[in-house]
C-alpha cells in the first residue's frame, strides 16, 4: 500500500528517503506511523489550537497537551523519579529529568547536570557572561529568548494571561498559575519537617533555612541577619534609606516600594483584586482575604502565641507582638537618636520626627503635617467645624491630598 504526503502527492515521488508504511509531512520533513499522528503535527505549522482547557480557556494543539495541562489546575503527578522520588505531571517532563542523574548534559565548568542540551546551553552562559538576546526598546540583554519576551512585555503592557475567577491579569503563565492558588488554596510544597505547606516553592527554601538557622544575608549598617536577599533589600529600603522612587499618579505621595505604591493606588481606584470563593466579598489585599477566610468561614490556621491565647493571622505578625508583650526586645535602632523600637513601621513612623517631610495635606486649608493622625485631628477641631462634607473627610483619614500643589511639593 502506497502511503501519502501531507499534499495528497505519493511518498515515492519525495527526495528524500521515507520509511514504509509511513505519513510524511512536506513542511519539516517528519514522518509518523499513522494519520492521526500526522494531522496533529500538521496543526504546529498550521497553529490550529482545537483542545481548549475548561478551567482557564487555554488552547491546546494535541489531546495530550491538554491531558498534561489539567493536572497543573488538579495538582495530579502521575510520574515519580525512582532515584529521587520527584514527582512529574508527564512522562516527558520525567525522562527529561533522569539526565541530571545520569549526567548526560554535564556541565564542564561547575559539573551541574541538566535536563536538556538546550538547558545545558544557556547554563553556559552563566559562565561566559554572554546575553545574545536584546531589546530593541532599551537596550537591555538577556541569556533566553524567553526572557526577551517576557521582558518586552513592560515596554508594550501586554498582559496575556488572565485569571478566570477575579479576571486579574498577569504578563508570564507562571505567575497566572502562582495567582491561581489564592482561589484554590493549594499549598504543593510542604516542609519536611513541620509540614507547613507554602504556595511557592521559594517561601518553602526560605522557611528550611528557620530550622536550620541559617541567616546568610547580613545588613552592614546594623549587623541583622536575614535568610533572603530580597528581605536585606527590603531592610535597608524601609530602615536606612529615604529614598522613594515610587510616586502615585493620583495625589503625588510617595513611596519607597513598588508594592506599597499599589496598595496605596488602590484607594484611589476601589480595586479589590482579591475575592473569597465561600462569598461575594473583594478584599484589597490577600492579608484582608486571609483574615477574612479564617474569622468568617474558619479556613486557615491562626498563629497563636506560646505564652497568651493571642492568635493571628500571619506569623509576622505573632513575631511583633511576641517581641512586644513577652520579649521585651526592640531591634530596630534610629541611626538619629537613641530611641528603639519592635517594628520597623514604628521606627518609619519615628523617623519623621527628624524630617521635614510632610506628606498630608489638609484638602479644605492646604496646611501640611508629619503624621496623618495630626492632619486627621485638625480637620475635625477646625476645618469640619466650617461645614465641609463627609466625602472629604474620609479622603483625609487615608492620607490623601486633592491638592494639585502636593505634588510639586513632594518632588
């Protein structure tokens, strides 16, 4: 039997030599056993997408990829390494695995093993320092492709993955899938030795160094230790620095993280990104959400404190009130004065005090304060008193000006 080409031409009429009994696909040249197995190749060159995930809506150009996609929303590993006992969604993604253990691409510099030679690659550029991947926008370098991509993405605001619960959108799939566990509560990375669970596998690193005591990450102003880089940077912007890049396009108020910049913008656009799945309520923060979960449908766990019936919903915040109430120990040092404090919003809030900054405004005056508990009171003994409504009034509690003059103040 005379088997056929993609086109409908025979397979003998093809230059090159094809394999009895076999389908040849004319654009790549591949060959397959069966029909089936070549119309579904044919829909790479075609980019037909016909399996669509129910869950997120993704597309899928085979019944296997869809297959393999379900079990990231379920959590389903059907594959297990028998030397390590990791666990895979497909059989592909474990045969890709076993070349670390058996060192097939080897990396000749550090001797790091890795799954592919496409991953072998670009691990050699750790090495050579090469980023053959630029920007045409900025100028910027990076060692994949795929970073270039994910990178340019600031550039055009393109967000191509959207949550179908809260329709939050995001401008990598893994961080869409990193979101999706807010809604379905998934924690797939378990320590091995408390069995606390975590949603990323980095808080789960970050957690093992606690038991082994394992601080690598000193600050050089004030000798405090830290088991992230991320929580060092974080230290030395919210303790030692006065620095606030950030700056709310709203009111002008500034501030020295990017995260806390988009709380703030919250307050002024009544975005709550975060909704409970027992109920209708949206939240603005996922703190919000988890103390809702816990004091309304009893989801979660608290953190209660060894020595008082105190619980909490974070374990910061149990360390804050451990150090406050039974501890007695005040870390955070002002680099003005002698003054101590328990938290670090404590001694931010100090910290005005030998500044001239002040970032409230009064919006029916104009007059400016230090502290929003100052500007609050003074409407309410002067300004309230002349008649001004309500709205405003609120719009002062949460630190914000209406005042086009703030701005140029605060730059």
């Amino acid at each position: 039997m005379v088997k056929h080409q993609a086109d409908g031409s025979d397979i003998t009429d093809h230059p090159h030599h094809v394999k009895p009994g076999s389908y040849l696909c004319t654009v790549s040249d591949k060959q397959f056993t069966s029909k089936s197995g070549l119309n579904s190749h044919k829909r790479i060159h075609t980019g037909d997408k016909l399996f669509i995930c129910v869950t997120c809506d993704k597309r899928f150009t085979c019944k296997q990829q869809l297959n393999n996609h379900e079990r990231t929303h379920s959590g389903e590993k059907l594959y297990s390494c028998s030397q390590c006992e990791k666990q895979f969604l497909s059989v592909s993604g474990l045969w890709s695995h076993m070349n670390i253990h058996t060192g097939r691409h080897k990396c000749t510099e550090c001797g790091k093993c890795c799954e592919s030679r496409r991953d072998l690659t670009r691990h050699r550029r750790i090495h050579s320092g090469e980023r053959p991947f630029e920007c045409t926008v900025c100028g910027k370098q990076f060692t994949t492709s795929s970073h270039l991509v994910t990178h340019s993405r600031i550039h055009s605001g393109e967000k191509p993955y959207k949550c179908h619960v809260c329709n939050k959108v995001f401008s990598e799939s893994g961080a869409l899938n990193r979101h999706m566990r807010v809604h379905t509560g998934a924690k797939p990375y378990k320590c091995h030795m408390c069995d606390k669970a975590f949603i990323q596998s980095g808080h789960l690193i970050s957690h093992v160094r606690v038991h082994a005591g394992y601080r690598p990450y000193k600050c050089s102003l004030c000798n405090k230790c830290f088991n992230q880089s991320g929580h060092l940077q974080r230290h030395k912007r919210h303790v030692h620095s006065n620095r606030r890049p950030y700056h709310c396009p709203y009111c002008g108020k500034l501030f020295k993280t990017n995260i806390e910049l988009k709380l703030h913008v919250r307050i002024h656009n009544d975005a709550k990104p975060y909704s409970c799945r027992h109920c209708s309520q949206c939240f603005r923060s996922i703190y919000r959400l988890k103390a809702h979960l816990l004091k309304s449908h009893n989801e979660g766990t608290w953190f209660t404190c060894d020595i008082c019936p105190k619980q909490f919903v974070t374990s910061g915040n149990l360390k804050q009130h451990s150090r406050r109430r039974h501890e007695r120990v005040k870390p955070y040092v002002c680099n003005e004065c002698p003054k101590c404090f328990c938290t670090s919003a404590e001694l931010k809030s100090h910290r005005v005090v030998h500044s001239d900054y002040k970032q409230f405004c009064c919006g029916r005056c104009g007059k400016y304060f230090k502290h929003k508990l100052n500007c609050v009171s003074h409407f309410r003994q002067r300004c309230k008193r002349q008649g001004h409504d309500n709205m405003l009034f609120s719009l002062i509690k949460t630190g914000i000006s209406q005042m086009s003059e703030l701005t140029s103040a605060l730059q």
